[in-house]
C-alpha cells in the first residue's frame, strides 16, 4: 500500500500548478514539508540520508527489486518495469531487462505526467473532475514494480496472502 501513495501527490502537484491553484499546491508541499521536518526531528537525519544515499539509488535502478527476475517475479508482476522480463520470457530478444525497464517505466511516468496536464486543463462539474482522477490514478497504479502493490485488490486493503494464513 505504501509504495501507491508515493505517485499520486507527484500528480496532484501538477494538476494543481496546471490549473493555477497555487495556494493548494503550497499548502500541499508546505504539509509535506512538514511531515518531513516532523520525521526528521522524531526519527533523526539517518532514515533520510540513507533513503536518499542507499534506497532511492536502488530503487531507481531496480537493484531494489530482486524478485524481478525470477519466474514467480515475472508472472506476477504488472508495472512497465516489468514489460522487458515478460517479453524475455516470451521469446522475445530484448538485451538486458533491467536497462530497459528503467527506460519503459521513465517513459510511462512521463505519459502519467502528460495525463495529467491534459485531465488538469479539462474543466467540468466535481463529478466528471472526479472521474477524471479516477482515471488518472487507476494508471499509476501499475508504475510500481512490486507484485501486491500493482493487484486491484491490493489498492484495496484485500490480500490474498493474508486471507490464506501465509
């Protein structure tokens, strides 16, 4: 679930800077800042540093993703970072995947991006605003390379894993 949360306010922010709602967009990066100060004062700066100096380098590689390249991996995930694995797996000569899927997965993020200037400069009752989102967030649940992050049901709260005692 945590790794779905870490797209949409990207999303928002431009939505908001789009349609020229400049105090919601500051209040929304004052809160995050905020959190973030709050974060560091209870938990020190070593989360952070390590965040930005180990993890953030890892998972941008996909070193933070080792069960992508094995059979389980392959099948059970559906982020575009994936695409490269499954195409690999089909026969498909593509070369390295991991090189690759980071290249598919900048690529979908930026069409994310442009999703949203384009569902940001449509206007409309709350209604159809809302579709809009809907629409837009439904995507970007598939950017993340994490199995139970991109099922449906685990945007959800239903894990079949839990459901089954594992």
């Amino acid at each position: 679930m945590a790794i779905l949360s870490k797209i949409a306010p990207g999303l928002l922010g431009v939505v908001l800077l789009v349609q020229r709602r400049f105090r919601e967009a500051a209040l929304a990066a004052g809160f995050g800042a905020l959190l973030l100060a709050l974060a560091l004062f209870f938990f020190g700066t070593d989360p952070a540093w390590h965040f930005v100096a180990f993890a953030l380098p890892r998972l941008s590689s996909g070193e933070a993703f080792p069960f992508m390249d094995t059979p389980s991996g392959i099948a059970t995930n559906m982020s575009p970072f994936g695409v490269p694995f499954k195409l690999r797996v089909l026969g498909v000569e593509t070369g390295d995947p991991w090189p690759l899927g980071r290249v598919v997965a900048r690529v979908y993020t930026v069409g994310l991006v442009l999703l949203a200037i384009i569902a940001a400069r449509r206007s409309g009752d709350r209604r159809d605003q809302a579709i809009r989102w809907l629409a837009l967030l439904t995507p970007r649940l598939c950017r993340a390379p994490s199995p139970r992050a991109t099922r449906p049901s685990a945007s959800l709260g239903d894990d079949p894993a839990r459901r089954r005692g594992a």
